[in-house]
C-alpha cells in the first residue's frame, strides 16, 4: 500500500532563509559558510527524499525513520563542527601570517594559537543556538512514538508527526540564523587576537639600557684617564698604559 501524497511535507517552505538566504554580512576574519549552509539543505532534501521513497513503498515505518531526530541532528551537528573548524584555522593562519610580519616571539605565538580544546568551545559557542532545534527534534521523536504501529490508520497521528517535521524545519532555519550571528562574534573575537600580534613590537628597553650602560662606562672611563677622576685600581695598568703612550 503507498502513503498519500502527503505523507512527507514539502520542507522548503520550513527552511525559509535557509533555502534562499539575503545577502550576508561577512564576518571579520571571512570565513565562508555558504557551502556548509548547501549541504545542510541538501542534507535535509535527501532526508525528505528518502523518507518519500520508504512512503511510496508503503513503508511509514521506514519514511518515520528517515527523518527522524538522529538523522536530524547528525547534521546540524555536522555543520557546527565543520564551522568551528573552519574559524579555528582561519585565526591561526592569520595569528601565524600576523606574527611572521611584527616578528612575533615563536614561542608566544605557539601559545596563542588555537588547538583541539578551542576548536571544540567555538562549537559549543556556535551551537548554543539550536537548543530549540533539539527541542523541536525531541517533540518530533515523541511524535513519532506516539503514531506507533498505528500511523498508516491513524490520520490524526499521521498530521501529528507532519507538523512536528515541518516546526523541526524552521527550528532549523533559526538555529543556522543564530550560528551566522555566533560565527561574526567568534570572528571578531579571534581578528581581534590577529590584530594583537600584527601590532606588536619588540620591547626597545633592553636596547636603551645596553646603550646608557655603554655610554655612561665610556665617558666614566675618559674621565678617569682624563685624570679628572681617581683611578681605581682595576684601571691603574690600562691608566697607566695610556698615560705613558701620551
């Protein structure tokens, strides 16, 4: 037996600005996302694809399945952590390329970069916004559950889980609208970093101390030999030397 025709909704019109996005502000250090939001859509598309194709078959058990919570998920999840890796190495490239222009010390700049533990916190700062995706995907899957074995009889069920996919869809959209915004202030955060290091200088002290030492032993020593200063003792043979040379 094959499902209605509408057993799995139409998605596009869920993901709204996800589908069609306005033209972006970029963010500080220009880490792309365009692509990363593609493959979500496509990764959406292909979910509903599949889940027709169980439901064609007759197969509402299986169509349940192919967009349910995990599926769901797994990529969001995915487009978070290719995001946060992308920044991470975008401020590390530009630290290195800033640190290679002021001559930044190697071994502080090794501190600065960012490692694992960083890339997985910008994640967690970039997710932050989907918590209520994952509640939208938990009501999915309650949906699902409650449909049971009955969903192929059960229209009310059967409108139940439709509804719940489709609030999981624009969930979706605003959990990706709130990851740009996340990602702008990430980038920000890190160009600020870049900035630091660019701008650095090496301290000029030491140098200023070496030359006022040198200067000040110079004219203590043509004082001594100019006899307006007693000579000390560690100086009597090189006074001697030169006074006898004069």
């Amino acid at each position: 037996m094959t499902a209605p025709p509408d057993a799995i909704p139409e998605l596009g019109p869920s993901l709204g600005r996800l589908v069609d996005p306005p033209a972006g502000v970029p963010g500080a250090l220009r880490v792309p996302l365009d692509d990363i939001r593609i493959d979500l859509v496509t990764g959406v598309f292909d979910l509903a694809g599949a889940g027709r194709s169980f439901a064609m078959a007759g197969d509402l058990d299986g169509a349940m399945a192919s967009l349910g919570r995990v599926a769901w998920l797994g990529l969001w999840e995915k487009a978070v952590a290719t995001a946060a890796t992308r920044i991470a190495a975008e401020a590390n490239a530009g630290l290195r390329t800033a640190g290679e222009e002021s001559r930044y010390p190697t071994r502080r700049l090794a501190r600065r970069l960012l490692n694992d533990d960083d890339a997985r916190a910008i994640a967690a700062r970039l997710g932050s916004g989907g918590a209520p995706f994952v509640a939208a995907l938990d009501a999915l899957e309650q949906a699902g559950n409650a449909a049971g074995g009955s969903r192929a009889r059960d229209a009310a069920g059967g409108a139940t889980w439709r509804a719940a996919v489709t609030a999981a869809g624009r969930r979706l959209e605003a959990a990706w609208l709130a990851l740009e915004d996340a990602s702008r202030a990430e980038q920000a955060r890190w160009a600020a970093e870049v900035s630091e290091v660019r701008a650095w200088h090496r301290p000029t002290w030491p140098v200023w101390l070496v030359t006022a030492a040198v200067v000040g032993g110079a004219a203590y020593l043509g004082l001594v030999l100019g006899g307006y200063l007693p000579v000390p003792p560690a100086l009597e043979g090189l006074a001697t030397l030169v006074w006898t040379r004069l």
